[in-house]
C-alpha cells in the first residue's frame, strides 16, 4: 500500500456565526519514496489536512491512510511512524538544542546515536550552539532543529508544513537540499508552500486552492497541460503597458511576473502581431515581445480561475 | 518619479554591544519612488528599517525621513510614515469601517474626511456594501490590501511594507502590486521588503543587504546585468550566498 492515500476528506469548522468548509473533498496518495508538494496560499487547507493525516485532527468524512493505517483508528501506530514538523516552531522554548533532541528521541524509546546518521548533516550545523535555549535561536537554527526532531526517530512518512514560509532565498534552497538528501534515505516526504516556484523541486505536486484539488501531477505535468500560447512582454512603462493590454477585449488574461507581463489570448488566432500592433498604436519604448514556456504560477492562476 | 528625496540615510549605524547589525548604510529614496529593500534573514533589514520608521535610535551616522531627523524628530516622523506587515495588519474584532476610523483617526484625520475617506477606499477596493463586515471574516487576500489602503489612509509620505504579500495567492499578490503602483503614482513613497524575487523586479530600485551592509543597490535591470544573471533570484543567490554572520 502507498504510503499516504487520502480519499474524499472533508473537514468543515463551525462556530456559531459562521461555517468554513476547510476541505472540500480531497483524494490523491503519495508514492513510496517521493517529494510530493502540496502547494496553495494561507487558507487553502495545507494545514488542517496535515493536522488530519499526523492523527491531530478528526475529518468529519472521507478515509486517510498512513502506511496503511486508518488515521482515525490507528493512531498510535501512525504517531510511531511519521515525523512531522508543523508551521508554528513547537519546540520547547526553554530547553536547549540538545535537550529538545533527547526529549524527542526518548519519547520515541530511541537515542540520538542510534539514528544519529540521519540528522548528522543538519544536526552538525547547530551542534556549535547545542546548548542554547531554542527560544534563543534564530529563525533558520530553528527550522533546522525542528526538523532533526521530526526526524530523530526514523520516521518512514516525513510531514512538513510550510517550511520555508518567510525564508530566504538562499536558505530555502539549502533546505530543499536537505530534503533531498532524505529522500535518498527512503523517507517519503510530505511538504506544503506557499511558494509556487517550489514545486519544481518536487515529484509531484498537488495545487490546491480554497479546500479543494485543482491538480495532481509531476511539475512537468502540470505546465503541460496548461493548453494554450503564453506571450512575455516588456517595455519602459510597464504599468502602462499592461492597462493597455488589459482594455484589450481578446485578452484572456494578463499578469505580472517580475521583468515581464505574461499574455494568454482568449483565443489562439490572436498572438504575438496582436502585441505588436497594440504597442505600435501607444508607442511604448523598448517593447519586446517573444513566446514563453508557463510555470506553475502561470498555471495556477488559470486553474484558479476556472 | 520626482528628484525630492524623502528619505537619506549616510553611513547609519546600529550596534548592539560589539554586534554590528547595520553597518555604515548610505542611500536616497526619492518621491514617490518603489524602493526594494532586501537580504537574507539575519542582514539587517529589520533594525535599518526601525531606525527608519524612528523606532530606534542609530548608534551613529544621520538619516532623514520625509525631511526629519531620526535622532531629534522621530515622533513627526512617525506621524508621516505608513506602515504595514504581514504579522501587524487589523483588528479582526473590528469591522472594516472601524478599522478605517480608527487609524485614521489615530493619525488625526477629521472625521469629515473620514467618512470620504472610507467610501473612496471601498470603491477603489470593490468592496462597496462591506463596511460593516468584521475583518476576521475577509479571506486573507482581501485583509491585506485593505492593510494596505489603510496604512496610507493618512496620505503618509513613505510607507513601509514588511512582507506584505506573504502567504497570499498568486492573483492577490499581483493585486496587490497594483494598488502599490498606484499608490506610487500618487506620490507616495514605497519601501518594500519581500522573499518574492519576481516582486523585487517590480521595484524601481533594489538594495541588498549583506551582514549589515548595503552590497548593491542599483535597478532590477542594472544588478542583472551587474551580476550576469536573468533574474533578481540568481543576483540575490550570488550576494546573499557571501554573507559571513548566521541569522
């Protein structure tokens, strides 16, 4: 059996002056082995389907499976099983580097030698400080603590939600590094992000939005299928530019992405003669125009408006 | 974009006992500019930004902000500024209305011009009708463009955004971005941070900083040719991947 299989979860909250459908029905599973991403914004529902599949939380329909367990009757056996590193830091504070780490490893009846080789790439980065107090770390020292113990006790399914939320650039790319590293252990990994560019680090990923599914597929997959010309275009004014684009009734739509506004057409007779002309009637300076390959960007906002 | 400079800041300096965390930065930022303020986690970004926003004192070096000193006048330069993050936006027990009138009011704002003020921004926002909804029911999205429109609700001359866009969609966050364009048309001042290198490039200029040290400030199009790279992610990933100091 795979190792995570989610079929037709729903969770809705309710208070007295309002119900939130968190999950509207979520089904996919993830191979033995893989880097699967679930990727969405802040309310999409990353959270409250990771706090369902590490048995923290009750769905209210649908099955789930770690492992081929049932995460509503077996917990126990699912808690001894998988790792899980949630968004909020959740360590104690007031313990120190390695005392977090022991806590964590006896819980599990293990010891920090024994798996020692596991964690020993990251754990060797905050060995230095491992007295400090976790409280007293810095963001990126926390994040790496937090996974050494989500990871202490050999976990075969890795759960990791947004990791890389409010992270820099360079160390998000270390910490990718990292997880691929643990992949090449066996690990199956679990991770959501708001950071759409990271979903090509993954094997596959899961696009949701709003609590539901917008898509299942390899990274390659999911630009595949995005179906239609995508145009970049740039000039001098690029505001101007694209309120010009815009007011264009064949435009299907048009966004910004950094240097470029990306085009699509409503439909494919228009292209790149379309800009061209448009830019000869307003003149803009240093117009350009050439065909461009989506990312998942690209491909998210046109699922999201469907 | 007008020459007047709203803010300048030479050789400013923040220690904390033999921690330098922002060390000897000089730049301008004119009027109505888009002015990207990055660096990895741990630069510097936040203590340069307090000594902006007169929140805390320089250990040395001079900065003015919208024409006042940072040592002598910092509650005027509060008073003149706008600022917004992801983490410190509204009060979710408040209704939209009530968020608006009560920063504005804080900023002296009469309540005659309060009132235009609340009907202009809810048209610009679509959200006419939604006044009296709380803001702990808007989907995030929505919270933080109407953050936005209220940080400025006092026609500050800068505002300062930490983050602003974190964790919002990929449509809102471009949203979003329009509203600053605008906002920067009207002449206001934006001094942004952001971890989105696509938004970096939609900045007018980009500073980066290093171990507390401004190693680069130049336009998107200038860095990248600067540092031979194709985006502002591989001119980040080549400066940031210098730095010495941890977080």
């Amino acid at each position: 059996m795979k190792p995570i299989v989610i079929e037709n979860i729903v969770k809705t909250y309710r208070t007295k002056k309002e119900v939130v459908e968190a999950l509207k029905g979520i089904s996919f599973s993830v191979n033995k082995g893989e880097i699967f991403g679930l990727i969405g914004p802040d309310g999409a529902g990353k959270t409250s389907l990771f706090r369902i599949l590490t048995t923290l939380l009750l769905q209210d329909s649908g099955k789930a499976y770690i492992d081929g367990f049932d995460v509503k009757t077996d917990y126990k056996q699912i808690r001894q099983r998988v790792g899980y590193m949630p968004g909020k830091f959740s360590l104690y504070q007031d313990l120190s580097i390695q005392e977090n780490l022991e806590f964590f490893a006896t819980i599990f009846n293990t010891s920090i030698q024994k798996n020692y080789q596991l964690i020993k790439d990251i754990y060797t980065q905050i060995e230095p400080f491992k007295d400090r107090k976790a409280g007293k770390l810095s963001g990126g020292m926390k994040q790496k603590l937090a996974l050494c113990c989500a990871l202490i006790h050999k976990p075969s399914v890795l759960f990791l939600d947004e990791p890389t939320t409010g992270v820099d650039a360079v160390s998000r790319k270390e910490f990718w590094e990292m997880l691929h590293r643990l992949k090449e252990e066996g690990i199956t990994i679990l991770v959501s992000t708001p950071y759409m560019d990271e979903a090509s680090l993954c094997d596959r990923v899961a696009l949701i939005q709003k609590g539901e599914i917008l898509s299942v597929n390899t990274p390659e997959g999911i630009t595949g299928q995005f179906g239609k010309p995508l145009w970049a275009v740039k000039a001098t004014e690029m505001f101007p530019l694209m309120n010009a684009i815009k007011a264009d009734p064949a435009v299907e739509s048009c966004y910004p992405f950094g240097q470029y506004h990306h085009v699509v057409f409503k439909t494919q007779e228009h292209s790149k003669e379309k800009l061209e002309n448009l830019n000869a009637n307003a003149a803009f300076t240093n117009f350009e125009v050439h065909s461009i390959q989506p990312n998942i960007e690209d491909c998210f906002m046109a699922l999201m408006k469907d | 974009m007008q020459n007047e400079k709203v803010i300048t800041a030479h050789d400013l300096t923040k220690k904390f006992g033999d921690f330098t965390a922002v060390d000897h930065i000089s730049f301008e930022v004119s009027k109505g500019e888009i002015f990207g303020f990055l660096g990895a986690n741990g630069a510097g970004k936040t203590t340069a930004m307090r000594m902006l926003c007169g929140l805390s004192m320089p250990t040395s070096g001079t900065a003015t902000v919208a024409g006042f000193d940072v040592y002598k006048e910092n509650e005027q330069i509060k008073k003149n500024i706008g600022y917004m993050s992801q983490k410190f936006s509204l009060y979710e027990d408040l209704t939209i209305r009530e968020n608006i009138k009560f920063y504005a009011g804080i900023y002296g704002v009469s309540d005659k011009h309060i009132k235009e003020k609340t009907a202009s921004l809810m048209e610009e926002l679509h959200m006419q009708g939604e006044e009296k909804t709380l803001v702990r029911a808007l989907p995030l999205g929505w919270k933080q463009k109407l953050a936005f429109s209220i940080a400025i609700v006092h026609d500050p001359a800068i505002v300062f955004l930490d983050e602003p866009t974190g964790g919002v969609d990929p449509v809102t966050r471009r949203e979003f971005w329009t509203l600053i364009y605008q906002a920067s048309a009207r002449g206001i001042t934006i001094f942004v941070t952001t971890h989105y290198m696509d938004e970096a490039e939609y900045c007018n200029r980009v500073s980066i900083m290093v171990d507390g040290r401004i190693d680069a400030l130049d336009s998107p199009a200038n860095l990248m040719k600067t540092y031979a790279a194709t985006s502002m992610d591989g001119v980040f990933l080549q400066l940031a991947r210098k730095a010495q100091r941890g977080e």
